[in-house]
C-alpha cells in the first residue's frame, strides 16, 4: 500500500513542479527531458517513501530500506 502510494504521489508532486522549473519538451532534448523527469521524480519518491510510511506507522521499516537503498546507490555519506 506504502509503494503505491508513494509512486502515484510522487509523479503528483513532481509533475507541477518540473512545469514551475520551465522544464517542457520544447526547450529540451528528449533525452534531457527525460533524464530530468526521472531524476526528480526519484528525489520525491524518497522523501515521499519514509513520509509515507511514518504515515502509516511503518517509519523504522521504510527509514531502514531508504538509507540501504541510498547505500546502495553510492550515496552512504547521506545516511551515515
């Protein structure tokens, strides 16, 4: 349930903010779009997993799986 809703909520949150930024297809590359469109998704899909799952009573559990994954990611100095 944590998983879903984070992935719908971050592309919720993400979606007017890449509009506020001036990031479009337009004045882009696709390939630049796109590299953009999933960074910052990504981004908000972490800050939105722990929140989330602190909502649902799940804090300990998803704080634990966001800093492996951060680890793993190559970003340990983040967590540690």
């Amino acid at each position: 349930m944590v998983f879903a809703s984070t992935g719908s909520s971050s592309v919720f949150v993400s979606r007017p903010l890449i509009k506020l930024m001036g990031i479009n297809r337009d004045n882009l590359p696709t390939f630049a779009y796109w590299f953009l469109y999933i960074v910052i998704g990504f981004i908000f899909y972490q800050i939105l997993l722990v929140l989330i799952g602190w909502i649902f009573g799940q804090y300990k559990f998803f704080w634990n799986f966001e800093k492996k994954m951060l680890r793993r990611i190559g970003l340990k100095r983040l967590v540690d």
